[in-house]
C-alpha cells in the first residue's frame, strides 16, 4: 500500500513543505532538474537517497541537504521516511547575491548538496524554520506578518550564500575593496528613514548604495560602532515613542504602534523600549492621554 502526504505553507518567496512516505520510492522528476527554485530538505524521521550531478548524496535527521537548479536528480525514499523540505525562489537568492557583492549573478549559483562538513547548519535551519512557524501565525494580511515573511526570507538567503558552500565561494570572499565612506551611511540612511514603516533589507540598502554587503557593514562601524539594521531598529524605537506621545487616536494601543514600526513582537518591543527610554510603553502613552 502506497501513501504519501504533503503540506505546504506559502511565505512569500519561500515555502515550507511537509512530505511523509508510506512506502520504498524512486522518484524520477520529468523536469530532471529543479525549474526556478531550490530545495532545503531537512529529514525528521527515516532515510532517502539522492542523486544530483552525478554524485549519490545520503538525507537523515543529522544529514541535510541543499538541491539547485540546473544540475539534474532523482531520488529514492525508505518507508516511513519524513522531511521538511523548504523551496526558496531563485530570484530571492539572486537578490540577495547583488546585495552581498555589490553586483548581479551572471551565472548559476550551485550549492554543495551535503551539509555533513558544517554541523551547526542544521542547527541554524532549524532557527529559520522556528521563524517561519512565529511568522505563520499571524494573520496573512497584517503588515506584521509582511515584515516577518521578508524578514525570513533575507535571514534565509543569507545563510545559504554565507555558510554554504557554493561554486560562486572565492568571488563572495573577495567581496568589494571600497573604503568606508560617508556618502554610504548617508544613502543607507536616508532610505532607511524613508521606510521606517516598512520593511527593509540589508540586501536593499546595498543595492541603493552599490556596495557589498561586507563594505556596508564596515561604513556603518566607523559612523555608529553599529550596523546598519541596528541603527534602523534605534530610529524606528524614536519614532514609535513619538507617535505614543502624540496619539492621532483615543483607542490606539500599544499593540498598534509597534507594528506600525514592524516590532512583530510586542513583549520585545516593550522591554527594549523600557531599557532605552526608562519608562514601559503603556506608561508613555498613559501620560500623553492624560495631558493630551
């Protein structure tokens, strides 16, 4: 008796999917290779065998695997085998290589399949895999939940492109050679403060800048002895402390002005605030009521 299931959940440019084998299979896609996307498969239960680019790769709980496009495959699962499979859109992780580098992706980018030489990987996946479960139940249509999946999904392709190896590895490395430079916190900054409401990526501030991800970073260290998503996340607390002490509204809630600021947890959102303005939220937005 043959019996398989899949569940899926669409996050933007990335999904997760749960596959589960009741029985010994050999799969043979027609495509043979991947259309437009990759494959993150992290095993739970049970053992498959995959064959991508000649080479026979081995999937259990501790040996995940990363599947690109181009290179052909086929696999054989065992009965009872059970796996997470995470598909990440090509475009995403095009996306984010010209934000890393500075320059778009001329030529495909293929990963290493096995992720056996790096045992904390696993490890990370699961972190981005506990995200997307935060990030899945909040409602689809809350601007919360827009900055979580996009937040995901810049945390996802950067771990691939930094922590796997891939066939593009020594130009990544060499990275962009640009001095830190005014002129780059200074764009960074502005289109940041033009976005405190939504959301944005290092990846988008290097691309506005033309800069690698690497040249960025060091700009914003010798400007702020921070990074630049840290310096974003201090502008977006002022702003969320202003509009508490001037409420447009009588009803408005604590709740509504963090994740107007895309603070998508509200118990982070008010302990950070207590810790850079001496005073909890709530207490804020209380005393501007009663002088209001």
């Amino acid at each position: 008796m043959f019996h398989g299931t899949l569940d899926c959940v669409p996050m933007g440019p990335v999904s997760f999917n749960r596959t589960r084998w009741g029985a010994r299979v050999s799969l043979q896609p027609l495509s043979q290779a991947l259309q437009g996307y990759y494959l993150i498969s992290l095993p739970t239960r049970g053992a498959a065998q995959v064959r991508q680019g000649g080479e026979l790769h081995q999937l259990a709980v501790q040996s995940p695997g990363v599947f690109s496009p181009v290179r052909n495959f086929s696999m054989e699962v065992h009965e009872g085998y059970d796996q997470l499979l995470i598909r990440v859109d090509s475009s995403l992780i095009a996306d984010a290589w010209q934000g890393l580098t500075g320059r778009p992706l001329i030529a495909p980018l293929i990963f290493e399949t096995s992720m056996l030489a790096r045992p904390q990987l696993p490890q990370a996946w699961r972190g981005i895999v506990a995200l997307a479960g935060i990030a899945s139940e909040l409602p689809p249509a809350v601007k919360a939940r827009q900055f979580a999946q996009a937040s995901l999904a810049d945390a996802l392709a950067s771990l691939l492109l930094t922590q796997h190896a891939h066939n593009q590895q020594s130009a990544l490395d060499a990275g962009a050679t640009f001095a830190a430079s005014p002129r780059i916190v200074r764009q960074a900054e502005e289109l940041m403060l033009r976005r405190l409401r939504s959301h944005v990526s290092v990846s988008d501030l290097c691309i506005e800048c033309g800069v690698s991800r690497r040249t960025l970073f060091a700009a914003f260290q010798s400007c702020h002895g921070a990074g630049p998503m840290t310096w974003l996340r201090e502008r977006r607390m002022e702003a969320a402390r202003g509009a508490l002490q001037k409420p447009s509204r009588g009803e408005i809630r604590v709740t509504d002005i963090a994740l107007e600021y895309g603070f998508t947890h509200v118990g982070d959102f008010a302990a950070t605030y207590r810790r850079q303005f001496g005073e909890a939220p709530s207490q804020t937005l209380r005393r501007s009521r009663a002088y209001g």
